[in-house]
C-alpha cells in the first residue's frame, strides 16, 4: 500500500495538509498538493488526514474509517470553566458500582489525550470491582505501615478506614515504558482526560498518590496491579459516585507567572 494516496480530482490544493505536518514528512509541491518529504518522519497524527476538508488523502498509516467527527460548536467557556473550577477531589463514594460500559467509554475518551510525538504508549490497569480496590488499598496500607511514613493513614486503616483508595468502588492506574521521554507526561495528561471525562458522568473521582508511591516501592503491589515488566505506574484515579456534593470552589494560589 502506498503511504500517500491522493485523489487529485479532489484535491484543492490548498496546501493545509502540509501545513499541518508537525514533523516535515509531508511537503507541499508548487501546486499546494502534497508529496512524501520523508516518510519515516510521520508520527501517524492523522492532521493531515483530519484537515482535508474534501477527504482528499489517505495516509496508510492512518485508518480512515476510524476517523470520527469533531464537534462543530466547543461548550461555553463558563460550562468548561466552571467544570475545571467545580471538580474536586472525592474522598467520599457511594456504595452504587461503576459499570464496565462507564470504565471502557472513560478509557475510550483517554485515547485521545494528546502524547509526546503521538506515542500513545499508555497503558491501564482498571478494575470495577470494590473488593479489588480494597485489596489494594490493603497491600498500599501495609506498605506504608511498614514504611512507617503515614502513621495517622494507618491508625486509620486499623479503626477500619481507608484512607488509602477513600472506599472508592473502582480504580484506574496509567503506566508507560521505563525508557518513555514523556511517559509521565502522558499519563498525567490521559488521568486527567479520564478524570473530566468522569465529571462529566457524574462521577467523582481522586488522585491516588499513596498508591501509586507504594507500587513504585513495592514489586508485589505493582504485579497485583499487572504493571507489565519494563513499565512504571505514573498515576492513578480513584473513581465512584459521590456521597456529597461541595456547595463552593475552594481559594487557590494566585497565579505565579513571570511574562516574557
Ligand atoms: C498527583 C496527585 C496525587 C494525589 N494523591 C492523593 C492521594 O493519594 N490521596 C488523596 O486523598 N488525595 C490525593 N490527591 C488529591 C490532592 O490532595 C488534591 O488534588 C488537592 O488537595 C486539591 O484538592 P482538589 O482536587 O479538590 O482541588 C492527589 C492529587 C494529585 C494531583
């Protein structure tokens, strides 16, 4: 199969596919049209794909039929504002599961968080099932019992409280290769599209740090997790429906930026 097919007939010119090119594979000829400048380059971003507006190239790396439409319309930056500053932290689940379907559509929108020169190297671990979480949340209390870093977490596990995984009913953890450049980068980028693609659902959700620190730690946590060998956990999410709402958006730091 060729890399480039090109339907001339179609074609504009417009030159907007080469334009688009982040790496310098695609070139535009004289014409606007675009030629192969260096194959090898292509990241398989699918722009050039994507931006045609007359559906006038194909690139065999990029499977045109499962390009989907974008939106035509953005939400109102007050909804999408509002939701950012709105989301918090839940440390409080009710007991109703998170169904599969809810988990696979999340991991679905994930997908499509952007990674360092469109890797997409991210992998998950992901259960919905409670008694699995609080099997985790165990292995990461008797981690930190040992390491005797959070004493007060682990008074509270022995009263019969998780402050590990918060009684969360499911659970999802990002990792990437080791020898990733970006790999924690792009999980943290695909956590929080999972994140808000949940909020969106009415989910509640919260960053497992200690979870997280304790698989770093411990080989056979990061194995109950299924970490595949040669990767690292870089983040993990806490998910279920929350017990409570918050009535307001809590101050944060101004904001600290220097204008160049
Ligand atoms: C990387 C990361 C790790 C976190 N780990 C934990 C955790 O293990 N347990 C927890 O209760 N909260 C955890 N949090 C939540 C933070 O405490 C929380 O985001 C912060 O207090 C601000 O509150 P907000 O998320 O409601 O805005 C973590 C947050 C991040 C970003």
């Amino acid at each position: 199969m060729e890399f480039l097919t090109l339907d001339r007939e179609r074609c504009n010119a417009d030159g907007l596919c080469a334009a688009v090119c982040p790496s310098g594979c695609l070139e535009a000829d004289a014409d606007g049209r675009p030629v192969v400048a260096e194959e090898k380059l292509c990241i398989a971003c699918g722009h050039c794909v994507a931006v045609c507006p007359k559906s006038a190239l194909t690139i065999s790396r990029v499977d045109p039929a499962a390009m989907t439409k974008t939106l035509r319309h953005w939400p109102d930056p007050e909804i999408v504002d509002g939701m950012l500053r709105g989301r918090r932290s839940i440390r409080a689940y009710k007991d109703t599961p998170v169904a599969r379907e809810t988990m696979e559509a999340l991991l679905d929108v994930a997908r499509f968080a952007p990674t360092a020169s469109n890797a997409q190297e991210v992998g998950w671990c992901v259960t919905t099932d409670p008694a699995k979480v609080h099997d985790l949340a165990a292995m990461t209390a008797a981690y930190f019992a040992a390491a005797g870093t959070r004493p007060k977490y682990s008074a509270m596990w022995t009263d019969g409280r998780d402050a590990f995984l918060r009684g969360a009913p499911a659970l999802a953890v990002a990792y990437a290769p080791d020898d990733a450049p970006y790999g924690a980068a792009d999980c943290g980028i695909a956590l929080t599209f999972m994140e808000l693609a949940a909020v969106a659902r009415g989910l509640g959700t919260c960053w497992a740090g200690l979870l997280v620190r304790a698989a770093r730690n411990d080989a056979a946590l990061a194995k109950a997790l299924g970490i595949p060998q040669g990767c690292v956990i870089e983040g993990g999410l806490m998910l279920g429906y929350p017990a409570l709402r918050y009535a307001a958006v809590p101050p944060r730091n101004a904001v600290r930026a220097r204008w160049l």
